[in-house]
C-alpha cells in the first residue's frame, strides 16, 4: 500500500560531503500526500543515529540538531563552483501540504513511545517518536495541518503549544508500557531548538483509549513527509522550511480534506465558498461566533456523496452552548448538542452501522467527570443533523466509557462488526477496596430503520478478576 523508500543513503561519519550527498538525495525523491516512505534504519538521512555521541547527553532539543557545516573542501568547492551553489539556494520542497495517514487511520495501538525529539537539517526540520526496542512501527495515524491549536486527548483543551499554525499527529500508540511494567513515558514532551528554521515547537497532547496526540506548531504550513522506521521503531516527520508550491490549496483539497478547511490554511476560503455558494441546496447558517472554541476537526464522508465532509464540536464561550457543526463544501449545518458544556468535546469517529453509506459520528460529550465519558451519535441528513434517540422514550441516547475507581464505577462501549449493534459494559467492584473481583451486566442495542436505538437484551450478571476492555473501553473501529 505504501511506497518503500529503499536508497541507500548511507553516511560515512567521516566526510561532511557525504553526509551532504545523502541529503541532497532525499529531497530528490518526491512524496505525494498518500505516500508514506518506509525505510531501514541506515537510510534515515542526515542525523538522527549518525550523530550517535550527540544522542547519548539526554539533550531534548539537540539530539537531532545538525546545521550541517560544511568542510573545508567543500568551501574550497563552493567557491569554484558559483552554479552549483545557486542550485542549492533554490532548492523546492519535494513534499506537499496534504494529509498522510497510515495503513488505517483512528486504531489504537500499544507500541510504547520512549523519546520524542527535534532536529534542524539545512532544507528542513525533523521530529523523531522512538518506541520501545522490539514493538511494532505504529502503522495507524492522520497528520495534518490545521489552523488550530488541536484539543488535547482527555482533556478537551487546546494543546499549549507556539507557532502560527498546526500539525497535528493523531496516532495509535501508548504512553503506558502494557507489557506488565507498569512504566509510563517519562520523556520530554514540549521540545523546540533556536536551530529550527520553521517548526516552532512540539508538544505532547496526552493519550486516551489507546492513541496518542503530538502538535508541532510552525511558522508556516509546508510540505511535509513521514518515515516510518525499524529498529528501533520509529515514527520522523520532516516538514519543510521553506515552501513556494503554487498549489498547496488544491494539494490539501485533492489529499482528502475540505475546501472550506483547506481555504482556511492557504488563503483561499472566500474564493473556494464563492465558486461553490451558487450551487449549493443548503440554507446559510450563521458563522461561527467569535468566542467559539473549536475541537480538532474529523473528515469522513457522512452523506455517501463521495467526498469527506468536516465535522467538529465547538463551545460559544459567550452563552456556555456546545454545538456540533459540519461543513459540506460551501454548505454548512449545526447542530446545539447542549445547552451547558465542561468543554468543547470531540469526534471520536464515525461507523456506518446500517451499512447504508451515512456512518454515524460518534461524539464525545464534555461531563463533569472527564474519567467517565460521554458519547452521542449523529447523522448528517441532508442539510440538517440529527441525533440518534432512545426507541421509547425520544430521549438523546448515549454511551458510556471509563472507570472511575473512587466511585468502583466501570463502562465501555463495543461494536459488532457487520451488524447495527452496540454493546454497553456497566459494572464495578464485588469487594474491597482494594477491589479483587468484578461484576458486570452487558446491554445490546441495535440501530432501527427510522434511526432509533432500541434495547435489545441484558446479559446476566458476571464476574472476574480483570475490567473487561480496561485498555480503551471503547472497542469500536472507526473509519
């Protein structure tokens, strides 16, 4: 599915040229929003293990940090070759703006992350996830630039991080060592260097139900590509410093993301939602207020139109209301989920459980207790969103999923693949504290043709000595 990136770009460690060369080699190899290159460890070009010494001080915003200085014959070099160096001044990004994702997109994954790092190339920047030696390469992510600071994972806060713009990595990955050491990543998670020439910042967004979140913030939104490397495993994303593509609204447009979405990033959002106002059947809703505090965005295609729609939930600070808004090219629909919120919330994904070509999104509902979440399901119905409700009652329906160990409180939420059924776990501890055994009651419900939830069965009461679904408590795949 992805292309191999299988040069070998070997540097000697003993001639800067070399080093040079390898560098030069990369940039020539081109990398479309789709392609992620996958390469051994000695074709990771430039730095990260050939600075080996470097690596071994612990310095978070210089392990990966090389100017590449160049040497004596090569200053000797430049100065007999004036061409060769305005080549080299010229120098285009060879990547674009648009959105890279891995073999599946929202899975969660449990490789460990033991260190994040930065590093300053002469052409580009580079941030570095290393997982635990002998873990799988995470294979599921979405990187993507956004004008917005992303929310962190948990939290339903925007992540601290500076810079004029965003990228952000949503990926499946763990910060908790489930191998039974009971370890959690204890490395940096705010880097920066005053070597980077446009990354300003990378900052960790926390981890929840088996995927974590990192923002870098830029100066500006560049090309960018992802490696993903062995031994150890490893995630390097290189964004460009400088880049004078032409085209980046209609790369961001054709990786997948919305005009309205990509209009926002690059300038060209008047235009975009002009050309396609004069067709489009939905009413004007009004704009989003000025105080609204938006949640990182989710694109799938909701109406079975062919083309991703973007969906997110925002907080009017002004009246306290969260909404759940979604963007259909130049149309627009919103949806007041709440009259009060803790939050501005999030997406969590949508699965089509009909099968009829319109997934449901899955929402997660700030609460007053960010331990127990709480989700509600929506459907894009034309141009009006609907919630899905409770067969007898007309009453929102929703889910549960989390623990809370001070109330002995459990829940979590499972799909049934291929059917229009959910599963929702309920229960907590038989004895203590501290608890030895567990109790739990499981509730099936299934997804009417008029779009309502229906109670199916409830199973008896079991115990164990284990939370079931304790790693994420949601056990859906989303799409």
């Amino acid at each position: 599915m992805k292309d191999r990136l299988k040069e070998q770009l070997h540097g000697s460690g003993k001639k800067n040229l070399a080093i040079l060369i390898a560098v030069f080699l990369l940039f020539a190899t081109a990398c479309s929003s789709s392609d992620v290159k996958i390469a051994d460890e000695g074709d990771i070009p430039t730095g990260e293990e050939a600075e080996a010494d470097e690596e071994d001080t612990g310095s978070a915003d210089t392990e990966e940090a090389t100017t590449d200085t160049p040497s004596v014959d090569e200053e000797e070099s430049e100065e007999e070759s004036e061409e060769e160096s305005e080549e080299e001044e010229t120098f285009e990004c060879p990547w674009d703006v648009g959105v890279k994702t891995g073999d599946t997109l929202f899975d969660p994954g449990s490789s460990f992350l033991v260190d994040a790092r930065v590093g300053a190339h002469t052409d580009y920047d580079r941030f570095v996830l290393e997982f635990e030696s002998g873990d799988s390469t995470p294979d599921s992510y979405v990187i993507n630039w956004t004008p917005n600071k992303p929310e962190g994972d948990g939290s339903g806060l925007p992540i601290d991080v500076d810079g004029d713009v965003f990228l952000e990595i949503s990926m499946g990955a763990s910060l908790i060592n489930w191998d039974g050491a009971e370890e959690v990543y204890d490395g940096p998670t705010s880097l920066t260097s005053s070597l980077l020439g446009n990354m300003v910042e990378a900052s960790s967004g926390g981890y929840f139900e088996g995927r974590m979140l990192w923002a870098i913030g830029a100066n500006e939104a560049n090309g960018f590509q992802v490696l993903e490397l062995d031994d150890p495993p490893r995630i390097v994303i290189d964004i460009c410093t400088v880049d004078t593509s032409s085209t980046k609204f209609e790369d961001c447009v054709s990786s997948g993301l919305s005009p309205v979405f990509c209009g926002g990033l690059f300038g060209e959002y008047e235009e975009a939602s002009s050309a396609e106002a004069a067709s489009g059947p939905c009413p004007p809703i009004p704009p989003l207020p000025a105080e609204a505090v938006p949640s990182g965005s989710y694109f799938a295609d909701l109406d079975d139109d062919g083309t991703d729609e973007e969906a997110f939930t925002y907080v009017d600070e002004d009246s306290d209301e969260l909404h759940l808004r979604i963007i259909d090219g130049a149309d627009q629909a919103d949806y007041l989920i709440s009259s009060t919120s803790f939050g501005p919330g999030s997406i969590t994904g949508a699965l089509d459980l009909q099968a009829d070509g319109s997934p449901e999104l899955f929402v997660y509902i700030n609460g007053a207790t960010p331990a127990m979440r709480t989700y509600k399901l929506f459907q894009l119905n034309g141009c009006e969103i609907s919630v899905i409700q409770r067969t007898t009652t007309g009453s929102d329906f929703q889910l549960s999923a989390g623990y809370v160990p001070a109330a002995g409180a459990s829940a979590g939420i499972r799909c049934v693949s291929g059917a229009p059924v959910l599963r929702q776990l309920n229960g907590g501890p038989a004895d203590g504290p501290p608890a030895t055994t567990w109790e739990w009651s499981i509730t099936t419900y299934e997804l009417l043709s008029d779009n309502s939830m229906t109670e199916v069965s409830i199973s008896e009461t079991f115990s164990g000595s284990e939370i079931p679904w304790s790693t994420g408590f949601n056990d859906c795949t989303f799409e």
